[in-house]
C-alpha cells in the first residue's frame, strides 16, 4: 500500500492508477485488432451460407482470437493483472473444439469492452488535461477569441478548471482500475479458471512448487555447509591449533603462551558471531518473540547502507508467513550489500486484503536476474510454494525492485 504522509496515497500520485489509466487507453488502440475474430467470423458465416467459400474463415477467426488473447495478456501486464493463456488442443480440432468458442467469446466481449471502457477512460483524461491547462491556453489565445459559448475564458476564470481536471482525472483513473480488474475477472472466466480446469492447473502448480521447494530447501542446506565449513569451522580449527600449542609451551614462554591464548579466545568469539549471524538469518530469535516488523527493523538496523522503513502492519501474520517475510527482507538486503553495491534501500511493508506485501528497492548498479540455482531463484520459489507471487526489476544501471505478495495466513 502506497502512503503519503502517514495516510494512502491519492490515485493521482499513485502509479498503480496510472499504470490502469496507461491500459485503458492502450486496449482503446487495440480494439481494431480485437474486433478481427469476429469480424473474421462473420464473414465465415455469411460466406458458408452465400458461397460455401466461408468453411475456412471460421477456425482463422478462431486461431486470431487466440492471438487477440495473447496481446491482451501482454496489454494486462501494464496494469500488473495477469490472465491465463488460451488452452487449445493441438491440430485442427483447437480450431474448432469448446476451447476455441471461449477463446473467440473472450474476445469479442473483450472488443466492445476495449472500446467503451477504453474509449471512455481515455475521454475523460483528455478531457483533465485540457481543463488542468486551460490557464496556459488563456494565456496563448487573445481574449477576445478566448470563450466558451461567449463566457471569456480569463486567467481567473480559466484557473477553476485546475480543481475540475483534477476531480474528472481522479474519476477515470478509478474507473480505469476498476475495468481492469473487471477484465482480470471476466478473463479468467473465458479462459477455464474454475471447475476441471483449474483443478489440473492447481496440480501443476503443485507439482512444479514441490520440485522448486526441495531444489531450495538443498540449495540452503549447502549454503549453510558452506558458510559453516568456511567461516566457522576454521575459526574453531584455529583455536583448536592455538590451545594445543600453548599446553605444549607451557611455563616455559610465558609471553608467546599468552598471545596464543589470545589468538584462540578471539578467534572464538568470531565463531560464535559467524554462528549467531548462520543462525539469525535462517530463523532470528527476535522474529519468534516480537514478530517480522521488530525483525526486520533489526536487520535495517545491520546494513551498512541507510534503510528507509515504510511500514503498515497492524497485526502479525502467521509464523510461517513472517519467517518467508523475513527470508525475503534479509535475501534482498544481502544481495544489495553484496552484489548492487546500493547507497540507500527502502523496505515496504505491507498488508493488501488477505496479502502480505514485501517490496524492496534499492538504488545499487541492477542487472540482478532470477537465474537457476541461484538465491534470487530459491527466494522466488519459496514464495511460489505458498500460492505467492515474486516480481524483479532490475535494469542495468538500477535500481533493483524486488516485490513479493504472499497469503496473510498459510
């Protein structure tokens, strides 16, 4: 949840509302495109019944509206919805079969909605802009030719269309997410998610999570082989090495006995730290005894850049849940640390209906990917585990967004 001092932001300030207002308009461009199938299919049934030459319109009309579906997964994601892709079985029957009629429903119900969401979203923002201007057009236009059916648009008069763009922007921006959503819905309907269908997609979904989960609870356990091998394991050799060969010395050199103690008690203190850090970033005692906003208000708290805390939590979620919250926390600050060589990070916390929502962005040198086997990927995989969904921007150059929505209670 976007916040402007202490309170939600204003639509207008909030990207989310542009992002929707950006679609809107573009799905208004797009309409022509999505009103092909149908006209392809009218075209196949009026040629059936005149010439018989229509047979071969009909499954084109089908195999377009499976492409108009694919655009419009591709226009959706401006808003960050996201539909399912259009099911077709293979060969000539997914031209003809029950899939191919919803798909071809879909976008015929998505043209006429294109063209009169869109085009009323896009009005009205036209019409915001034109009002927040009016002031600098008065100003452009000689005042004797300045009027609205004879009313003289002056500087003073022209300025009450700043508040009245404003208002009409801040509807359609509204209206904009709301036909987005409206769209995510009725897509998702058109394309099978419910019934049968959902039930196979769950069972992948399952199927894949469970393999992602084993490959990043093994990629873990080696991580913390490998950080006991080479950090404290040597340390504790160190001082093993360091005792013996003080015993050895004995009375006999006081002095060398003496740093040799020394050695062994440092070097063991720095293996009870590197431990302490092992096992505070697997599960911090503090998590379990105030909860993820004091654990990761903590971990702000050890980065060696500046972290800016947004922080919305009223209560705690479930243990689970905040133990993969902090995981995500404490992966991307690591990475920041290690990898982005980032100035400053910000941490935004979060709760979105049932969700908990983790954002992270940091301003370090990006071109951070979620390549296999990597710690990017075992994050991305536990948060799919739990019906989650992981999002990672990072351009060259910066900055990195790392954004994760998980189920409030799983």
């Amino acid at each position: 949840m976007s916040t402007w001092f202490g309170e939600r932001k204003p639509i207008l300030l909030n990207k989310d509302g542009w992002r929707a207002g950006l679609y809107a308009t573009a799905a208004l461009f797009l309409a022509p495109l999505y009103f092909t199938p149908l006209i392809l299919m009218i075209a196949g049934v009026v040629g059936v019944a005149v010439f018989l030459i229509g047979l071969a319109l009909i499954p084109a009309a089908t195999f377009a509206a499976r492409w108009a579906i694919h655009l419009e997964r591709g226009a959706l994601r401006i808003a960050g919805e996201e539909i399912p892709p259009p099911r077709h079985n293979p060969g000539w029957r997914g031209l003809v079969d029950g899939r191919a009629w919803r798909t071809l429903g879909h976008s015929a119900a998505l043209a006429f909605w294109s063209l009169g969401a869109g085009g009323l979203v896009a009005g009205l923002l036209l019409i915001a802009f034109l009002l927040v201007n009016l002031p600098w057009i008065a100003t452009m236009i000689p005042i004797d030719y300045a009027n609205i059916n004879g009313f003289p648009i002056s500087f003073g008069a022209s300025a009450f269309g700043i508040p009245a763009g404003l208002a009409i922007a801040t509807g359609a921006l509204h209206l904009a997410r709301w036909s987005v959503r409206s769209e995510a819905l009725v897509g998702r309907w058109f394309q099978g998610e419910g019934g049968r269908l959902r039930l196979q997609r769950r069972i992948e979904t399952l199927e894949s999570t469970r393999t992602a989960m084993i490959d990043a609870a093994a990629a873990e356990r080696a991580r913390i082989e490998r950080n006991l091998h080479d950090g404290a394991q040597q340390r504790l050799l160190a001082v093993a090495l360091a005792v013996s060969r003080a015993k050895r010395i004995g009375d006999t050199d006081m002095e060398k006995t003496r740093r040799l103690l020394d050695t062994a008690q440092s070097e063991a203190q720095a293996a009870v730290q590197e431990l302490r850090e092992i096992a505070r970033g697997a599960h911090p005692p503090i998590l379990t005894e105030r909860g993820l906003v004091a654990a990761v208000v903590s971990a702000a708290g050890r980065h060696p850049a500046p972290v800016e805390l947004d922080i919305e939590l009223d209560e705690r979620p479930s243990p689970r849940i905040e133990a993969l919250g902090y995981y995500v926390v404490s992966e991307a600050l690591a990475n920041a640390a290690k990898h982005a060589g980032a100035a400053s990070v910000t941490i935004t916390l979060s709760r979105a209906a049932d969700d908990l929502e983790v954002r992270i962005v940091d301003d370090g040198m990006g071109g951070a990917q979620l390549s296999p086997g990597g710690g990017l990927a075992g994050l991305a995989d536990r948060v799919h585990a739990v019906d989650g969904t992981f999002a990672l921007q990072s351009p060259l150059g910066g900055p990195t967004e790392m954004k994760a929505t998980i189920p409030w209670e799983a």
